[in-house]
C-alpha cells in the first residue's frame, strides 16, 4: 500500500513547471515558444566562473569541503560584503548551501516547531511557504498590494502577530514583483519582530539586479548587522547567473552557527565543491564587469517590456526596480490570469506565469511577466499577445 506523508499531501504543484512542460511539448511539434515564464537569466555563466571550475576539476581533487562550505568562498563573500555594501559581516557568520533553497531550509529546520507560524507577503515566492510547511510550520500570507508596493507594512506585521507567531519573512528585490524594501522600512520591520521575540529572515537572492536605485543589503545598517535575530538568505543563481550550479549562501547570527552546521552536514554533507570553485571567481573585477554590462541588459529590458505591456491593456500598478519581472494586472483583459496564460501559450507561444503560483491575494487576476530574453523577442511577445487578444 501507498503512503504519503500529510505534509506533502499539502504541498501543491508548481505551476510554472506545468506550463514550461506544456512549452516544451510545443515546441517538440515545432511550435516556437517565447519563454516568459522561468524565473532563470539567459545569458551563460560569465567565462572567469568557468574557466576556474575547469582548472578546479582538471586537477582531479574533487572532495567534501566543510559543511558550511569553502573556507576561502566564505572570505571571497565577506569581502564582497565589505566591498560593495560597507557591511562588516564576520567570514564565520557565512554558511554556503546547496542554492538558496538549501538556505531557506536550513534556516527553517534551525529555527521552527511544529506549529509555529511564519508570516509571508502575498503575493510571495510559492516555495517559501511550501518549506514552512514541510518542517510543520504553519505559512500566513498577509496580503500586499501596489499600495505598499506589495511589501508588508511595519503596522501590518504588528496587527497581524500573536503568540504562536515565530517570525517574518521578506524578499528585496521582491519575487513575483520586482519591488524593493528601503533599509528604513527593514528596520521598523526588524523592530516588529525584535520586540515580539520572533525573527526576521531576509531574502536577498536578487541582490544585485536593481534599477534605478543602488543595490543592498540588510546587513550594511548598522543595528541589524548585529541583530541575534535577523537571518539573511542570498544567491548566485540570479546576479552571479549560476542557476544550474546550485549555490547560495546564509548568513546567520553567531549563536546559531553551530546548529546549522550540524544540519547542513545531514541534509546536504556539504554544498557541490566544483560550483564553491566557480564562484570563488564571482567576485574578481572582469567577472563583476561582466554582470554589470548584464544588470543594464535587464534595465533595457523592462524599460522595452513595460510600455509594451501597458499599451496592450495590461495594467503595472507598481513599477519593478529589482530582478527580473513585471507584474501585470490583467482584469482589464480577461476575467481570470490562468485561462489567459494558458490561451497565450496556446494560441500566441508566448509562456508567462499566472498569479496563482505566488498566494492568494487578487492572483486570478495578474501574471507574472519575466523580461529574461532578448528585447526584440520580448517585442515580438507583446505583438503575438497583442494580436491574439484582439
């Protein structure tokens, strides 16, 4: 007999994989698709990150590194810490894991009983409440709109808090609407938190691909880099594009080091050594060269996608300023976002992400819009929609 576990029984399908599945089917009768629905840049990984896993692999010594990873990748981190955000974050305080994900989980397992409950925007990444879950947390969406720029209010958080409340969730740059948080608006979320014992978790996995605006970091104010309740949670999936390397890191307060490793040492042994040998190159001069002519490649993007959107019919209450997609309220075209995504890839080839993945708040009426091709293709997106919508 089959038995599943209750926890997984509540876990629900990704949505996006489903219609990338239905993408590929189409194109394997030859349809071209135009993909706007993965959340993954298509530029390759920059030449120095791969030249240096070649010469790393080469010499055949291939081993576990640490549990918390490269010794020489966490001194690489630190520095760039340092040096891009003025933040002085302790090398020790750094663990890197097997993709943001291993992050997340491990920051969850560290810190959550069955039972506690974590707060998370809504609209917010699928996943993050999903992880909840599986370590037999409870995940509350509070729901967000443009009027905050779908982040959660320091008011929000407070209203919405009680006692088996264990922590909040955030993201800036914000996945699926490319929004921001100011360092001041972390701080009076930190104070929410601080002051009602519970955590603050930070992600920060599109650190980097900011518009308009300078990058940064939660850590570079000073009264939370030394906050013994604050984790932060980055990437070099998205910035640094190494999606398919499976690399992230945590930065954790000092108490909880010890606990993380132990569990980083059961879940993962330790993250992929040839991925911590490429990333060892992320940070050199030609590498950032390299990832900055690509951040102004998105720039250009969003500033082509957007007007085009806006001129179909689609309407962006809040313009993104980070990652990579645009948030489209569709009610002025279609009654419900999934039966349009699904008419659109059918109908146009275009494959964009109905609002369904990301909460519940409004989701039936937006799609999630990713500006990670070329500008003439997403041109091209824009007239199939166009034409098929009238």
């Amino acid at each position: 007999m089959l038995h599943f576990s209750r926890r997984a029984a509540d876990i629900q399908p990704f949505h996006v994989m489903e219609l990338l599945r239905r993408a590929r089917e189409l194109e394997a009768r030859g349809r071209d698709i135009i993909h706007m629905e993965v959340g993954e840049p298509d530029f390759p990984t920059p030449q120095p990150m791969l030249e240096a896993a070649a010469r790393f692999i080469a010499g055949g010594d291939v081993h576990y590194t640490s549990g918390l990873g490269l010794p020489a990748l966490r001194e690489a981190i630190a520095g760039f810490y340092r040096d891009r955000f003025g933040a002085d974050v302790a090398a020790e305080r750094i663990v890197v894991t097997a993709g943001a994900s291993g992050a997340l989980m491990l920051a969850l397992a560290a810190t959550t009983d069955p039972g506690d409950e974590w707060l998370l925007p809504d609209p917010g990444y699928p996943s993050n409440r999903h992880l909840v879950r599986s370590f037999e947390g409870v995940a509350r969406g509070l729901p967000v709109d443009a009027a905050s720029r779908y982040q959660p209010t320091a008011r929000q958080v407070a209203d919405a808090w009680h006692a088996h409340t264990r922590g909040l969730m955030v993201a800036t740059p914000s996945n699926p609407t490319g929004t921001l948080l100011t360092g001041d608006e972390i701080e009076a979320l930190h104070r929410v938190t601080h002051g009602r014992d519970g955590l603050l978790l930070v992600d920060e996995i599109y650190q980097g691909l900011t518009y308009g605006v300078e990058a940064s970091s939660a850590l570079s104010r000073p009264a939370l880099n030394g906050a013994d309740d604050l984790f932060v949670v980055n990437s070099f999936s998205k910035y640094f594009g190494m999606t398919g390397w499976r690399l992230g890191w945590l930065v954790v307060p000092p108490a909880y080091v010890r606990t993380i490793e132990k569990l980083a040492q059961h879940f993962f042994i330790a993250p992929s050594t040839p991925a911590q040998h490429a990333a060892l190159a992320a940070f050199a001069p030609s590498t950032l060269e390299i990832l900055e002519e690509r951040r102004h490649a998105f720039a250009e993007r969003r500033d082509t996608l957007l007007p085009a959107l806006r001129d179909i019919g689609f309407t962006v209450a809040s313009e993104p300023q980070g990652a990579f997609y645009i948030y489209a309220d569709v009610s002025p075209l279609a009654d419900d976002a999934e039966a349009l995504a699904r008419r659109m890839i059918e109908e146009a080839g275009v494959a964009a992400t109905p609002g369904i993945d990301f909460g519940h708040h409004l989701a039936r009426r937006h799609l999630r819009i990713a500006y990670t091709t070329r500008r003439e293709r997403l041109l091209e997106a824009a007239d199939r929609i166009a034409r098929v919508l009238r």
